[in-house]
C-alpha cells in the first residue's frame, strides 16, 4: 500500500512537472502543424500560403515542406546574428513596404474602368495607318525632368504606326495645319503641329479593329492614372528646396 502511495504521490509530481515545462514554452502546439522548427511552428495552412504550384503530387508537396523548414532555419539564423536590428536591414523594409503600398494603391486605381474608345478614335487610327504624317514638336516650357537646352523643336517624317503611342493618339483628330494641346513628352512640354499626311506604297497589313480599341482603351487608362496623380500633386502641399538641389558651377 505504501508503494503504490509512493507510485501515485510520483505520477503527480512528474506531471505537474510536465505542465509546468510547458506552461514555459508558452501555448500548446496547434493540432494541425506539420512541423516545428526551433520555436516556430509551420502549420497545414501555411501549405496554401503564398504558393504559384499544385501540391497534389507526394514529392512536390515534401519538397515544398522541406523549402518552408530551409526558410525558417535561414530566418532563425538571421535573427540570431540581429540582421533584422541593422540599418541596412530596417531601410529596406521600409523601401519595400513603401513601394507595395504605392503598387496596390495604384493597382486598385486601375481597376477603375476607363473611357471607352469611340468609333471616331478607332477609325481616326485605322484611316492614319500606313500614311506618311510630316509633325513639328514647338516646346512649350519644360517639365520637372527637362531643362530649356533639351526641349527643342523638331520635325518628325514617319510612317503613323512608327510614331511613339502617346503621340500617335494626339494625331487621331488632327486636320493638317492643325495644333494640338499640350502634352508631355520624353520629359518636355510640347504642342504637335500636323503639317502633312500623305498616302504611301506600304502594304502592311491593315490594324485589326478589336486590337485598335485596345491600344486606345490602355492609353485612356493610362490617361486617366496621370489625371489623377497630377490632381494628388495639386491639393498636396509640397515645397523644394531649390538652394539644396543646384548643382555648384
């Protein structure tokens, strides 16, 4: 009787030890983990986390198991070195969640639908192509990027499908001698001036319809993504320092 006291008063005490250990290594483990690493657990979930392949083959889903156990040694490592208390290390977080946060934003910008493009545009653009277009950029004043000495005039022979798009799709509605609004281009402000267009002996095959409407419904888009921005830059506040930027003579 007094063995089996002495077995029971035991049984308690390594349990209670038992619990004690894990109430120090914090929660239980999660049900559905798959593996633990050091302290770190990778759970069934994470299988579908981030993933661009099917795990329906046996071999591909342990190798996809083995790669997430690679990471967290690598992670455990990097912390055990305090990589993740360095400058470098925190600069370049903060440069990527900066530049996530701008690429979804104007993501969910451009799911917003654009003007579609209307019969005129589309057959203005099917009328030019394969003609010899004679333009004359007039700078107007330059741009952020540009400077007067590289904002000059120019006159530009070329076939219409040659052109850069942007300036294709401001010839679309042009009559020659006529004068378009400003635009900006190559990083200047500038008026296109048409002055001829004239029949050629190509025999390229003529643009597809549908493809047309495309080109000019991305280019609506893009359009409307610079309205926008240009009107965040307006109601913003912004100063430049010029005296910080000069470059010393």
């Amino acid at each position: 009787m007094r063995y089996l006291f002495y077995i029971i008063i035991f049984m308690l005490l390594l349990t209670a030890g038992v619990i004690t250990l894990t109430a120090r290594d914090g929660k239980q483990p999660p049900g559905d983990y798959i593996a633990k690493v050091n302290d770190r657990y990778i759970l069934k979930s994470d299988l579908t986390k981030g993933r661009n392949v099917s795990l329906d083959s046996h071999d591909i889903k342990y190798e996809f198991i083995n790669s997430l156990i690679t990471k967290e040694v690598l992670i455990h490592e990097a912390m055990e070195r305090k990589i993740d208390q360095e400058e470098a290390f925190r600069q370049s977080i903060k440069n990527f969640y900066e530049q996530s946060l701008v690429k979804t934003l104007l993501d969910r910008q451009l799911e917003k639908p654009p003007p579609k493009p209307t019969e005129a545009d589309i057959s203005a653009y099917l009328n030019l192509h394969n003609k010899k277009v004679k333009i004359r950029l007039q700078p107007v004043s330059a741009s952020s990027q540009g400077s007067s000495e590289v904002c000059q005039a120019e006159t530009i022979e070329s076939l219409f499908q040659n052109l850069a798009f942007s300036l294709r799709m401001n010839l679309l509605h042009l009559h020659e001698g006529d004068v378009s609004d400003k635009i900006d281009f190559m990083g200047c402000s500038y008026t296109i001036r048409l002055d001829t267009v004239s029949k050629t002996a190509q025999n390229g095959s003529p643009e597809n319809h549908e493809k047309v409407a495309a080109l000019i419904e991305d280019f609506n888009r893009e359009q409307l993504l610079r309205k926008w921005i240009a009107e965040l830059v307006q109601k913003a506040h912004v100063e430049v320092n010029t005296h910080t930027i000069e470059v010393p003579q």
